[in-house]
C-alpha cells in the first residue's frame, strides 16, 4: 500500500526540478515587463515598457526578424530537400560523403559562421569583393555582406545542414515497398515523389519548417554581427541592445522578449504536434536493405555539381577561409609567404582567453553531465509509466526550447541579479541546464522508444527494482544515445553567444563573448586562429566519444 | 507447493475491459494454459499475475497469500516468478552467461553457486558450451531457451509463458513444444502458459482456459475440451469448422442422446452437456469426423482443396456448406454426389 503510493509520488523531485530551471525566465520576463526601474532598482507597476512597439526603429526591428526568418526558411528547405532526396534516391556522385560532412556542418557556431562571411563578402575586406571578382574580370561588382541578405544568406547556410539531416532520415525511414508498390503500378518518378514520398515525409518536412522558423526568429549572433554595422535591427539584437544601454532599459526589453517568446511558443507548439505525427509515420525497414537507386543518367551530372556546390559554398569555403586567415599574416595577406603558425602561439597570450575557455568547458561539461542524466529520467517517466503528471513534466522540459536564448538570459538577468548567484559561472551553469533539457529530452527520446518494453519487464520479473533495471537495461542499452545527448549539449553551449552575452560577469567570461570581442577590438586573424581551436576542439571531442562508444552520432 | 488462485480478476484499459471476471486455480506443479484469440484477454491476464498490470478488480493468490488486489499490487520483482516473453527479451548487451546469471546476482549469490546454477540450467535447455556468445550470435530458437533457462535458473514459484513459441517456424514449434513439456515436467513449477494455438494448449496443458472477449468460455482438461465443448465459440475455436444451429425436439436420457432438428433434418447427436428439451443449440461437427460413403445425407462437391496430408471438400447439403476432411485417395471432382454420414457420436450439442 505504503510502495503503491510512494512510487506515484516520485516524479515529484523531477518535476520540481523541470519546473524550477524552466519556469522562473518565463515569468520574470512576463513580471519584468510591467515593473519601471529593471530589476535591481524596482519603482513599481508600469505599462511604459510596451510604448515601444510605437518606435519606428522597434517595428522595423518586427519587420526585419519576419523577413529573414521566413525568406531564409524558403531559400534553404527546398534546396536541403533536394539534396536530400537526391543522396537518399539517386546514384549521383559522393553521396555517402555527404553524410559525413553534413553533421561536420552543424558543429559551425552561427557567430563563427558569420565572421567568416563578413571576411569573405564585406565591401572593404571580403577575399571575394576585393581578390576574386577582380582575378575574374568582374572588377567593380561588390557581394554586400552588410544587409537583410547578408543575414538571409548566413542563416540559410545553417539551416540547410540540419534540414538536410531531418529530411534525409525521414526519407531513409520510409519503407521502401511504398515507393516501389507506386513504382509498380506505373507512376513515374516524379508522380511518385509527388504522391507517395513527399506525403510519407510531410510531418518531418513539417517539423522541419517550424524548426527554421523558430530558430530564425530566435537567431542572435548572425544579425548582431551582421546587422550590427549594417544597422540593420531584428527582434533579438533589440533586445539585447536595450539591456545594455547605460543605464539598462530591462522593462521594455522584456516587453519585446514577450513578442518573440509568444511567436516562439506558437511555433513549438505546432512542431511537437509535427512530431508526433512523425512517429506515427515512423517504419523502420529491414536493416541493411537499401531501396534499388534511380538511375540519373545525363542528368547525373548536374545533380552532382548541384550537390556538391552546395557542400562547397555551404561547408567547406567558411571552414578553408577560416584556416587561411588562421595561418597567415595580416589581413588581408598578399603573399604565400606570410605562411605562420605563429598565432596558434600567440593567441593564448590574449587577456583571459585560458580562463574564458576553463568557463566554457566546465559549463559546457556540468551541464552535458546533469541535463543528459536529468533527460534520461524525464524521458523514462514519459515514455515508460503512466504516472498522471507526466503530461506536464513532458510540457514544462519542453518549454525552454520556446524560449529565445537572449529571452531565457533576459528573464535569469530578471531573476537572479539580486542573489548571490549573479557574477558566477553558476548563473551560466544555471542558464544552460535550461537550454539543455529539451535538447537532451529530444535526443533521448528516440534511443528510449526503440527499447522493446519486455527486455525491461523481464528484468523486473527477474527481481529488479525499477532503478535497478534502469541503471542495469534502460542505460546499458543506451550508451550511444546517451553519448549523444551529451555532446549535443556541449556543442549548444560551446556555441552560444546570446546567454553569456547578457550573463556573464568579470571572472565567468565565455569563450563566444571574447570572440566577439577580439572581433571587434580589431583582432581578425586572432578569432579567426581562435574559431579554428574551437572548431578542431568540438570535431576532436565528436570523433573521440564517436570512437569510445562505437556509434553513431549526430546522424 | 504453490498454487495460483485468480479471483474475479478485472482489468479495462479506459473504456474496454479486457478481463471481465476472470477465475481459475492453478495446482502445484500443474500446467494451466490460457488459451483464445487474439485480444482475449490472455495476455492482460498473465500481466496481472506477473504484476505487469494492475488489476482494477478482484484477487491473486500464490499459496494461500495475496499478491495483487483493488488495493495491493505487489511489484513483480517482489513475486519471486519467471516469464518468458513472445519476443524473447533476451538482453542484447548481455551473453548469454550473464543474461542467465542475471536473477541470481540480483538474489546476492556467490559466484560458485552462480556458476554452478547457471551450468545446470543450460544443461537442461540444452545450451552447454554457448556462455559465451551474444544473443545476436543465437538462432530464435537457441534465444528462446536463454529465455527459458533465465525464467527458470532461480526456481520460481510460478513460470508464466507468454506466447513462448509463436515466432518460431512451424517444425522448430514443434519440437520446442516437445521439450517445454518435458522440462516443466521434470522441474514440476507451477506454470501458466498463453496461447492462441489449440494444437499447442491441447498437447502441452494439464488445464485448459478459454477466453473470448474477456470472458471465460470453458474450463477444461485437454481432453474435455475436445470433446465436450461448451458452447459455440469453444467449439468454433478448437476446430469444429461445421456448426449447424438447430433445436433440440426430445431427448433418449437412456443412451444420452439428443434429437436435434436442423435444416438438414433430424440429427441424432450425443447429448454430453446434458441439454434439456427445446433448447436451442448448435452441432458441431469437425470436418475428419464426416464420414462419406454409406447410407446418409445426400451432398454435392462444391469444391475441393489439396492440404498435403488429406483432401478438403466443401459440401452443399440442403442449402447448407459442410467442410469434410477425406483421405487423399478419395479423389471427387467438384460438381459430382456423394452421401456422407453423420453419426451421433461425431455429432457435439452445445449451446449457442
């Protein structure tokens, strides 16, 4: 009796837990955004903070995030469908190196990605403006990097690899006698895509939409980089631009975070309806067995020069631009001469770049232990019990994923800045156990479900406890998707630029945020050799767990 | 030594009940299968016993103490009883040594005792010599005795199978069949064993459950069951494909027989559920126990279908399709008349 009620009892610590990293931004921002005065000097009730949607420069701000964000979303899905289903149905050329170097593409942090697209596109410095387009007879025809497309064209280039991934797995998924029954009864092949396959991937394609659309409206790093200099405002650069002003306008901040958080929640909202769809779409064919490919003929070609100018322009001309600029002296250099390695040297010797790394990896590695553990209990409740609240412990995980980063940072700015806690790392191990949790919940979820419920309930009839056979089944049976959640949360936390940038303090300086300020005190060489580190860090870590554990990861 | 008492046992899943009333015992030692199509019943039965399901109503016993109630649902861990999975759930991650082994760690055993148990066990599931290998090293069959000799390796109280042999083909059914048998015999646990293939429940039980809907049908010995059959769904299920309804107009209680009229006439039936005058009922008749030739009905082939073993034929008598098993050496074309018999000894009266 006494066991029976207990164990209905024990999501509580977990959802206490969910319920206090996720909710207190929400409502602070909410609170935040009718309190004169910000956080620290509070004078009372006000609606002054929503009189900036009257600003020109605020509505243009609006305007701007919609642009991009929709604009960007229609440039890059087709083109990530059609490279996926070209890799995932046709012979054209490489295509398993595709899948190597897609996965490769996420590990590009947005602030990074941007950087070197100012270098290569700005109408003073860019190598493309200044050295190629004269090499080839187009003297006096300037790419500017510096405006509304310049921010699309960054932020389509981000989206295109993880949409490609969605859509190439979900193409993978679908059992193949579907396409092949079309086949048979005489559909051609682009009947065939029209009705059979694009139908059985929707719901990803779906999901895969709204991700770039919250992502989009969420972005923070490429339009302050790029829409900086350019003047160019978006929602989330606003934001922050208001938070930092001396003295700090926090109330009014708030009010527009309310905007972006409300479009967010929206579009989470009808994602995880996606998703769950997806799921019921989901079989799983035969392992090993491949769908016979569709022979491209002539056409081949083009398709493999489509593809793999794509992969050219998306993945490996920012990845060379940035070891070049690494590696040689001066910017913009003139001569193979001015070859060095010297900046791999003299790099650490600028102020707190070993601490703000020590900051960072000890961020990224705390939250990538906990978030994983605490998305592994989270999801064994949802998955695996039928306790009543698990509904709510599903939701309340989720919600931070609806949350902007510079909104979840203005909202623990809100709610924390009179504790003890303020000025720490903490606040940023804090920040990014919330960020963390729908990423992990999200990784976990699929290795979970695929776990048949009887290699569990034979343990149980064997005489284990429920810990015992989670500890001794569940995650035994896991390792490669724990492995995964891991990283994943550490490369979101390497790579983020919005939550340190308002939280971080003398003494917990990240790694991103000093990126941005050897940027901007002049030091292009020096962020382009410390991107380079970063980078070969994050590919090293991938491909060292990747080895340990003998899995697959981020595929 | 340990008997299983389920007392009115009820589970529903929202609105559909899936256990409506259910009680049975089980003897020491004994073999009681629950036998029924698919959403019977059977499996949510055999969860509730193992305590993979709360029953919303009604009792389970093993040996006289109460191990799930309304109020109380002991976990399984707490059940001391062993299952064995329709999907096997044999541990990818674990050898077979450690797959067996694992029940007998969690019950804190020296490693010599575990050793020792574990050799036992594999010597008597015929799987000497494979310790070490994977499962996804292991045939369905050599899986499904890992299965087998985890859910036995600490002795239970209870061995409850679920569907154990269903995905295995059909010869290697046969001969596991064969085996199950002889273990649970020779280790003489109280088993309870799930099942929607009648071939299967009649060779291996000692007690036989049958469930639709819910619902007990019958309980019966093997025997019992074959040849007395309740009512119609029993009698539908363990392959009286001719079920002619029919009333029953007087009754010789002398030689236990029954008068029955049907749309082929009069049948002469025996009268073993001792049904009483003007009830309506059904005869069940299997297609083996048709008997052509002789005096009798007059029927014409509709068609005929080769099984390897014997001839179907489909007769039409009177307006009425009767399937019939021949020997293959009687070869009718379709079209053509012959006359069958239906003795009264072949003839089962049950209710509708």
């Amino acid at each position: 009796m006494m066991l029976h009620k207990l164990r209905k009892y024990s999501i509580l610590p977990l959802l206490l837990y969910v319920g206090f990293i996720s909710l207190p931004p929400i409502f602070y921002v909410i609170y935040g955004s009718f309190v004169a005065g910000g956080p620290l000097k509070p004078l009372g009730f006000t609606f002054e903070g929503y009189l900036a949607f009257t600003d020109s420069y605020v509505q243009s701000a609006i305007f701007n995030s919609f642009i991009i964000t929709i604009v960007k979303t229609c440039i890059a899905l087709p083109i990530a469908f059609l490279l996926a289903w070209l890799t995932t149905r046709t012979d054209v050329a490489g295509k398993g190196m595709v899948d190597t170097i897609m996965p490769a593409a996420l590990l590009l942090p947005g602030f990074i990605a941007a950087l070197v697209w100012i270098l290569l596109l700005s109408p003073s410095i860019g190598l493309i403006n200044t050295r190629v387009f004269p090499m080839i007879g187009l003297e006096g025809v300037t790419l500017n990097i510096y405006g509304l497309w310049g921010i699309i064209w960054v932020q389509s280039t981000l989206t295109v690899p993880y949409a490609y991934l969605i859509l190439a797995s979900a193409l993978r998924n679908i059992d193949p006698s579907n396409e092949e029954a079309a086949r048979i009864s005489g559909g051609r092949t682009f009947h065939v895509l029209r009705t059979v396959t694009f139908p059985l991937i929707r719901p990803a394609f779906l999901s895969c939409l709204i991700l770039s659309l919250v992502l989009g409206m969420e972005a923070f790093d490429i339009p302050l980089l790029i829409g900086g200099p350019a003047r160019i405002p978006v929602m989330t650069t606003e934001i922050y631009r208001r938070s930092i002003l001396l003295p700090p306008d926090h109330t009014s901040a708030a009010s527009i975070s309310l905007l972006v958080l409300t479009v967010a929640l929206v579009l989470v909202t009808l994602q995880r309806r996606y998703m769950s769809q997806e799921y019921r779409f989901a079989t799983i064919s035969a392992r090993g067995y491949r769908p016979p490919l569709l022979k491209l003929g002539k056409w081949k070609y083009i398709a493999s020069f489509f593809v793999w100018s794509i992969i050219a322009i998306y993945v490996f001309l920012p990845l060379a631009m940035l070891l070049i600029v690494s590696l040689f002296r001066g910017y913009p250099f003139s001569t193979l001469a001015d070859f060095t390695l010297d900046r791999f040297v003299s790099v650490w010797e600028y102020p707190m770049l070993k601490r703000s790394l020590m900051n960072t990896f000890i961020t990224a590695v705390i939250v990538g232990i906990v978030a994983t553990i605490v998305a592994l209990f989270v999801v064994y409740c949802i998955t695996r019990t039928n306790l009543k609240m698990k509904s709510l412990l599903d939701n309340l995980s989720m919600l931070p994923l609806a949350v902007p980063s510079i909104v979840l940072s203005l909202g623990f700015l809100w709610a924390y800045v009179t504790t003890p806690l303020w000025g720490t790392v903490w606040i940023l191990v804090l920040a990014f156990l919330a960020k963390g949790l729908p990423w992990g919940v999200r990784a976990t979820i699929g290795g979970m479900v695929q776990i048949e419920k009887g290699l569990e309930e034979s343990s149980r009839v064997c005489g284990a406890g429920w810990f015992q056979t989670f500890i001794k089944i569940v995650c035994r049976l896991l390792p490669g998707t724990i492995i995964a959640s891991f990283l994943l949360i550490i490369i979101i936390t390497i790579r983020e630029l919005a939550l340190p940038s308002l939280l971080k303090a003398y003494g917990s300086e990240f790694v991103s945020v000093l990126l941005l300020d050897m940027w901007n005190n002049g030091y292009i060489g020096e962020t382009c050799t410390l991107s380079s580190i970063l980078i070969i860090i994050i590919i090293l870590l991938t491909i060292t767990l990747r080895k340990v554990f003998k899995t697959s990861i981020l595929g | 030594m340990v008997k299983v008492i389920v007392e009115n046992l009820v589970k529903k899943f929202k609105e559909v009940i899936a256990v409506d009333h259910v009680s049975f015992e089980v003897d020491d030692g004994e073999l009681l299968t629950l036998l029924g199509p698919s959403g019977c019943g059977k499996t949510t039965t055999l969860r509730c016993i193992a305590g993979l399901e709360e029953p919303d109503k009604g009792s389970i016993y093993f040996d006289g103490s109460i191990v799930a109630s309304e109020k109380v649902s002991l976990p399984p861990e707490k059940r001391d009883i062993g299952m064995v999975f329709q999907s096997y759930a044999v541990w990818p991650h674990m050898t077979v040594f450690d797959n067996i082994a694992y029940p007998l760690k969690l019950r804190k055993m020296s490693k010599s005792e575990i050793k020792e148990r574990v050799s036992v066990i594999l010597d008597i599931v015929r799987l000497s010599g494979l310790e070490g290998r994977y499962p996804s090293q292991l045939s369905g069959g050599q899986q499904q005795r890992v299965a087998l000799a985890r859910a036995l390796v600490y002795n239970p109280k209870v061995l409850l199978l679920d569907e154990p042999l269903s995905n295995l083909d059909a010869k290697l059914r046969e001969s596991m069949r064969l085996e199950l048998k002889e273990i649970q015999k020779k280790l003489r646990v109280t088993t309870i064993y799930v099942t929607h293939d009648q071939i299967e429940a009649i060779t291996l039980s000692d007690k036989i459950v049958i469930l639709d809907k819910g619902k007990i049908q019958q309980i019966g010995r093997p025997k019992e069951i074959y040849e007395k059959p309740a009512n119609r769904f029993v009698a539908d299920f363990i392959g009286f494909s001719n079920l002619i309804e029919g009333k029953i107009v007087s009754i010789d209680e002398k030689n236990g027989l029954a008068f029955v009229e049907t749309p082929l006439g009069k049948l002469i039936c025996y009268n073993t559920l001792n049904l009483s005058e003007g009830t309506s009922v059904v005869v069940a008749i299997r297609p083996e126990n048709i008997i052509f030739g002789g005096e009798g009905y007059k029927a014409k082939i509709v068609t005929s279908a080769f099984i390897g073993d014997a001839l179907m034929y489909w007769l039409k008598v009177s307006d009425i399709t009767l399937c019939a098993k021949a020997h293959t050496s009687l070869d009718l074309p379709s079209g053509s008349e012959v006359y069958i018999q239906l003795r009264p000894e072949y003839c089962k009266v049950v209710k509708l």
